[in-house]
C-alpha cells in the first residue's frame, strides 16, 4: 500500500511513521497546515518537518496556505473550530493523495490523545468519500509518549499548543494565569 500521511507536525509523526514503516507500508508526508499561527510558529514547524525528513529520508510534500484571517475572525466553540481545522486539512489532503496516485491517506493527528480522535476518523473518512479514496483510521495513542520521546531524542522542538491563533491565545491565557499564582 502507497501511503499518503498528513503531518501535523514532526513530533506527531515519529511513531505512527515509524510504525507504518516497520509494517511494511511505504508511506510519504504532506505537510499542509494553514491553521498555524503566529506565522513565526508554523515556520517553526515546517523547518521541524524539514528536519525529520532529513534524518528518517521520508519524502515529503508541502503545500503552503497561511490562514489566519479565518482562523482570527472565528468566534465559535472549540468543537466548532476543530470541526473546520480538520476539515480544511483533510480535504486538501485526500485530494493530493487521490491526484498523486496514494492508495490511502491518513493523518499524524491521529496519535494525540489532545486530539478529537473520532471527529477526525469521520472527517476524514467524509473527505476520502468526496475525494474517492479511503482513509487509513488507525488508532496510534498509545504509542504518543514513545513518539515524543523520540522526537526528543532527534532533537525535534514540540510546540506546546495546538497551532491554531486560538489555541495559542488561549495558552497564553493559561500561562498568564498560572504565574498569577
């Protein structure tokens, strides 16, 4: 099976890559990821995407889309935001792989337990539907503290919030009032 893997960033990749891999799944990445912001952090992780790429040899595609205004103008509720997050991302994603001749498509975010798992399960098998061509649901949670602990050891940064300009308001929010403490 040819493999299309949405990365979300690098960090999340290491295990369910590693993983495929070892099943014997050639697979190559697509960073796409307009939610990111401030810009500085999505270039942040894209150098980091660059970087894994160097040292595992796993191709990867990117494809540009910087977004905030609609990320910023958003005023709905988290589950809201994350319903359109994911769905911007995985139609893109299942298009690529449909008109690049993947068998399949997945997602790196798969592996996050801060992740809405079942919301991206059926994201993305509704994209893959539209775009005909399945999506590969794999549940890789419990491999997520390996996988960390091996972009660590690679040297990779891990970005502390989500990525989009509300979850990074919201952190920031936190920390503020975490030090008020």
């Amino acid at each position: 099976m040819k493999l299309l893997m949405h990365m979300c960033c690098a960090p999340c990749t290491v295990y369910p890559a590693e993983l495929l891999r070892n099943e014997g799944i050639e697979q190559e990445g697509l960073f796409y990821n307009p939610n990111i912001h401030p810009i500085e952090e999505y270039e942040h992780r894209k150098q980091t995407v660059e970087q894994y790429s160097k040292i595992t040899g796993m191709l990867v595609h990117y494809m540009d889309g910087f977004m905030q205004e609609k990320w910023e103008k958003f005023s709905g509720l988290e589950i809201e935001r994350c319903t359109m997050c994911y769905t911007v991302r995985l139609n893109k994603v299942a298009e690529f792989a449909k008109n690049s001749g993947f068998d399949a498509f997945t997602t790196s975010l798969l592996v996050s337990p801060y992740q809405k798992h079942e919301l991206i399960s059926e994201i993305g098998k509704k994209a893959g539907d539209n775009a005909g061509i399945p999506f590969y649901y794999r549940d890789f949670r419990d491999g997520f503290r390996q996988g960390q602990n091996q972009a660590r050891e690679m040297g990779l940064y891990r970005q502390k919030f989500c990525g989009c300009i509300c979850s990074y308001n919201e952190r920031n929010e936190y920390l503020k009032n975490k030090k008020k403490k």
